[in-house]
DNA sequence: TAATAAGTTTAGATTAGTCTAAACTTTTGT
DNA sequence: ACAAAAGTTTAGACTAATCTAAACTTATTA
C-alpha cells in the first residue's frame, strides 16, 4: 500500500512528464512538491526501489508500468471527486481542487465505481480535462476554446478556463452547463463576439466569454 | 491542524468514555486504537500538551471542550459520509464503515455542509446512530428495536443492528429503507412475529427481523 | 498488609519523510 | 577545454508515530 505522499509524487512525475518527458529532474519535481532536492532523491530512491520508476543517478526519472498504472489512477479519483463536488455539491469550478486532493487518496475500488456511476459516468472533470477509465485508459480529445468553433456547428461543453464568480452566474443565468450542446449561428468579425443558440434559445456572446469556455466537437 | 492520528485517538477516547467514562485508561485506548500500551501513553501526553485530554500519569484521561469538539466533529463527518455511501451509492449498510473511516478526515468544513444539505440533513447515519449538528448537539434519541414496539404505534426505520445480505434484500423486497414510517398492527404471542404496515401495505415479519430493525417513535 | 498481578511509564530503537550543509557530477560559456 | 554555474546526491540531524524491554505504580487478594 503507498502512502498518501508517494503516491503525491508519482503524480507529479506524471504530470512533469506529460510536458517535458525528457527532463523529469530532481529540481522540477522539487518545485512541483514544494519541497527540497535532496528530500526528492531521498524519495526518488525509494520509488526506485519499489520499480515504480526507472532512475539512474544525475540522469532524472521516468515512471514504470506501475508507476503510471498508479498516478492515473489517482488522477482519474481526482477528476471524478471533481465532478461530484461541482456537480452535485454545487462547488464552483475553482473551489474544488484542494479537496479533491484530499479525496483522491481515499483508498476503495468499489468507492470509485460506485462514484463514476453515480456521477453518470462523466468523461471529463469540470476543467475539460479527460477522466481515464478503470483501465487507466486516456480518451484524449481536442480541448477547444468556443471561440474558434466554426459557424453552424455544434459543440459540447466540457469545461472552463478561468472561473471567476462573475463569469459562473453568467453560465448559470443561461442554463450552460458541463455537457450542454451549443451551437455556434454566426460570429461578428468587429468584436469577436458570436450568437449561440442553448436548448432552443439564442444567446449573444462576448469574445471574453467564448475564449473562457472549453467546448469539443460533437 | 490536527494528523489523523491524534483524530482517531481522540474519537477512541470520546468513544470508550461514552461507556465507561470513570476508566479511560492506556490498555483500553491501547485495545481501541490496535496498538501498544506504551505508544498510547506517549500520544496521550502530546495530546495533554496540545490541551485536547486532561491527564494525570497512573490516572487515566478525559476530553477536554477542545478535544471532545473535534471528537465530535469526526463522529459527524463519518456519519454523514455513512449516509451518502449508503443512500447516494446504494452501498450496504455493512460495507460503508471503513470507507467512512477514511472520509470522516477529509479537511473542508465547506465539504461538510454541502454533504450535509445534499443528503437532506439526515439526522441518523445508517446504524440508526445520531448525527452530531455542525455546533456539536448530539439529539439523543431511544434507539428501540421493533419488535419491541406497542400494537398500534407508528415509528420510523433509523437503522439496522446487524446486516447480512439477506437481511437487506428482505428489506428491499418490501421497500423498507432509512426514514421509512412503520405501523405495528399485530402480535402473534406464539413465535413473536408481527403484522406490520408499510406505505399502506401489510408484511408479515419474523421476531429474527424485528429485533434487528432500530425504530424511534414517531 | 505484604506479595503478586495488572497496568503504566520510560528509555532507547526504528521507520517515513523532511531538512541543511557539504560533496559531488553535469552543463554551460567563453 | 576547462572554470564557473547549475543541478544532484550524501551525510547527518529532526519530528511523528510506533515498538520492545525494563522500571515503576496501583490494585488485588491471600
């Protein structure tokens, strides 16, 4: 069984990797963990010695089978608790990370799948990022701002990018929701602004609004 | 902030003191917590440091306003994760106790409240126990079983004393959940059976089952 | 009431995770 | 190419929580 702060760090040499695959270094995780170097080696040594990463002295790390087996599944715990904690609790968009970074270490399966269940079985959390399945697999999608939605075409909303109170009553006020359909009616070229039809209704749209909200295609 | 550690000692000691509250001493801790008497006494005497416990050596402990609070807060917390597992997930209400265990140190008093508004401020978790309010007030109710119940009496389902499957597949068969109101219509003094009625529909019930059925009067 | 049993505390050790300071390796830039 | 800078590891120390073994206190009971 791994500790809650193991398995923080393999999340976070997950997530270093998805960027900078070739360079997952003691200082980046370092920064990452808010912590100290010389405490990540003290880690990254006995995460080694487990094999849930491939380590060689001064060369950085690279998760295992294991390894990523693992920081997925954390990260698809964190992404449904996510959802729950937006959907049905009503947590704003920007509220939610700190708890889900408690939940996500709670340890049950059956937990978990009753949760995605529950939950409908969501395929994104409420920030548009991809929820992986039981087996750890990763739907990736295009993660587009509705901006750049072409004209008579329908999209879906799969989440934020900046979630200030203000722009969430806006949604709220127009019944846009995770998982709404949009449809893009036309777009103004003077101010970027564009006009959307939701359930039936149309809406005029500003372009600082269009570039805040994630959409994907349908 | 507290660890979790010091949580669970403080919930052990609250927990022993409800029966025994003249003896709280190092062996039972040391019983409860599944650990050595030795240890507890070093935890008891950081906890008397921080002014969570009253402690005298060879004396034994007992909580102080802070500590039965946060005592308190936990049995909440766990409570109220226990309800969400059972009525939100349809877990069994054998099953939920160890989730709970875990859930019940989730850091978020914004959590908390929003559970509790979710769940309809359920105010008995599935063993028929009260929930603790957010000040801390325990309603401290006679947790009765049915079949000691008078002939013409309605109650209502708070909880189960033991759940084996087939228990609770009896119970769903004959829509018998949490909150359901029961009436008492008959009682057969030669095996201690009884007529009862539920949403208008009469059931026959075994004194096996009415004596595992926690009901409170209406 | 004194010996024994039961229970409690202390002393010293261990493990997980962290830190600082020093030593070491790799990279960079003239 | 080699000195300086950047990055990494090691050594040794610290805290939290635990343990065993020994010392100590309280309770029991013959």
């Amino acid at each position: 069984m791994l500790s809650q702060t193991e398995e923080n760090y393999l999340k976070a040499i997950y997530s270093i990797g998805l960027s900078k695959p070739k360079s997952v270094n003691t200082t980046l995780i370092a920064k990452k963990m808010e912590t100290k170097p010389s405490s990540v080696t003290d880690m990254i040594q006995k995460l080694a010695e487990k094999e849930f990463i491939h380590y060689e002295k001064y060369k950085g790390v690279s998760l295992t089978q294991q390894g990523k087996k693992i920081a997925v599944e954390i990260i698809r715990k964190h992404r449904l608790w996510e959802v729950f904690l937006v959907n049905k609790l009503h947590f704003n968009w920007d509220e939610v990370h700190e708890i889900a970074e408690q939940l996500e270490h709670i340890k049950s399966d059956a937990l978990i799948s009753k949760l995605e269940e529950f939950l409908d079985f969501p395929k994104h959390d409420p920030h548009g990022d991809p929820i992986p399945d039981e087996n750890g697999n990763i739907a990736h999608h295009k993660k587009i701002m509705l901006s750049s939605v072409e004209t008579n075409t329908h999209c879906i909303v799969i989440g934020v990018k900046d979630s200030s109170s203000s722009f969430l009553k806006f949604l709220d006020s127009n019944n846009i929701q995770l998982g709404s359909t949009l449809k893009v009616i036309s777009k103004e070229e003077f101010d970027n602004s564009m006009l959307i039809e939701n359930n039936n209704i149309s809406i005029s749209i500003s372009n600082q609004i269009s570039k805040n909200l994630f959409v994907k295609n349908l």
